[in-house]
C-alpha cells in the first residue's frame, strides 16, 4: 500500500452538525443561568414563614395580637365601679379631689391626632409598611370592627358615665379610636422609626386621661376602650391578605419575601466551533 494511501487525511466533522451542537449546549448553559419565578409573596403581618420551624403556641401570631388587648380589657373589666385593687370609684374620687374644675374639649379632636401624624409623614415621603390602596383597606377595616363592637358592648353593658349623662359609658369610644390609630401609625412606621409609634401612643394615652379628667368615663372605660382599639387594628391586619397593589415585600427593605430576579437581556452572534464549522453563540446577561 502507497504512502499516499496510508496517510490520507481525516474525515472532517460536519459543519451543520458542529453548528447544532453548539447551539444546544450554549442553550442549556444560558438556560440554567435565567432564575427560578419568583415565590408567592402573599404575606399576612403575623404569617410564619414558609419552611420555618412550628412555633409553641405562645408564641402564635394570635397571641401575640391578642396579649396586649386582652391585658387592658381584663384589667379594665377587674376595677368595674367598687372592684380591683384601684376601683373607677377610687379613681374618680382622686381626680375629682386634685382637678375639681376641670373641663375641656380637646379630647374630642386629639382621638384623630394619630391619623394627622401618618399622613404629614407620608406627605414627606416616608414609606409606609403598605401601599396606599392596602393602607386605606385595613383602615376602612379596623374602623368598622372598632365601631361596631364598641356600639355593641356598650348598648348590652348599659353602663351610667360618672356624670350621669347616659347609660353607654363602656368602653370609651374616643380612646378606643386613639389607640386604634395609634396602632396603625406604629405597625405602618415602625420599621422607620420606633418614636412614630410613641408619639401616636403618647396622644392616645392624652385622650383617655382627658375622658377621665372631663367626668365622662370611668378608668375601667378608658383601659377597656384602649385594648379594643388596639384589638380591632390587629384583627384587621391578622385578616388582610394584601390582594390589591404591591405587597411591602416588593418594595427594597420591606417584607420578609426574596427579592425579585434582575431583569436581563439575550444574545445571539456567530461564532467558528473547534474543527473549522459555523455556529450560534447564545447568552444571557443580567442588566
């Protein structure tokens, strides 16, 4: 056999076959770079996170909306007229004692104080725990679960005010509208700045002093009426699925859920494979 025979050169690999390899195996590496959709951030305020370790039940979101509230409607059930350690008689009588002529009408304007404080902060630009739409919702919310179990607990209880005026003294309306909104300003600004939540506390606590002050309710009114307030606000974003506009954890440091995936661009430009054929180059780049 001639030399010429024995050294004939090697078969050359496809082109078309060296361009659909390429294509396939840049494809699926560009493929795996593109991230996963992301997770439903369909978040409650007192959710567990998914994938956390169970809670022990004291530690429940519902305990913990419930603890406070409950405290102040306990306590304010316990000095009902002559009963507990510091009865509404007992109190009454000291303040009648040190502030006999006491009488104003403020009380009457600072229950809406707190809401005056969150909107000049959102008038500034401080970001509030929830979009507007979500933020109007769970307002509308809470004021109809404090306004009609209010009305109800106090046309059943048919209790007298210290100055006689009627029967519909328990709980304290106005202080339970204070400490509703007092609430919401420190759950929506909290993650600001904690002193949003004390100065809207710090007005609320003003209301119930001045309804005591003014002779038109008892200490069990105003405790009770500041743990239904607190109560109704809790109950309103226990129950509050933020369905409507973005949720807070879309917005950057707010929320629990991952952040969104970065959009990216593609691209596609020949390239020459190992072995001389044409091929595609395609890939992913993040923006």
């Amino acid at each position: 056999m001639s030399d010429f025979t024995r050294c004939r050169p090697a078969r050359r690999f496809p082109r078309w076959r060296g361009a659909t390899l390429g294509l396939s195996l840049l494809a699926t590496v560009a493929h795996a770079q593109v991230p996963a959709a992301p997770t439903d951030t369909t978040l409650r305020k007192y959710q567990t996170l998914p994938g956390a370790p169970p809670k022990p039940w004291y530690r429940g979101k519902l305990v913990r909306a419930t603890i406070v509230p409950a405290a102040l409607i306990g306590y304010g059930i316990s000095v009902v007229d002559d009963h507990g350690w510091y009865s509404s008689y007992d109190a009454k009588r000291d303040i009648q004692r040190n502030f006999p002529n006491f009488n104003n009408h403020l009380d009457d304007y600072l229950q809406w104080a707190p809401y005056l404080e969150l909107g000049a902060v959102l008038a500034f630009g401080v970001e509030s725990r929830n979009d507007r739409v979500n933020l109007a919702l769970i307002l509308a919310k809470s004021e109809a679960i404090m306004l009609g179990s209010v009305y109800i607990i106090k046309v059943s209880t048919g209790h007298l005010r210290p100055d006689g005026s009627d029967y519909r003294s328990f709980p304290s309306g106005h202080t339970a509208q204070a400490f509703l909104a007092a609430s919401i300003v420190h759950t929506e600004l909290r993650d600001k700045s904690p002193w949003y939540g004390v100065g809207a506390y710090t007005l609320a606590t003003t209301v119930g002093a001045f309804r005591m002050l003014n002779n038109k309710h008892w200490e069990a009114d105003v405790f009770a009426g500041a743990g239904m307030g607190i109560l109704s606000a809790h109950l309103a974003y226990l129950s509050h699925r933020h369905r409507w506009g973005r949720h807070p954890a879309d917005r950057p440091g707010i929320g629990l859920a991952p952040p969104k995936p970065t959009k990216g661009e593609w691209q596609l430009s020949p390239t020459i494979l190992p072995g001389g054929g044409f091929g595609a180059l395609v890939s992913w780049r993040a923006k």
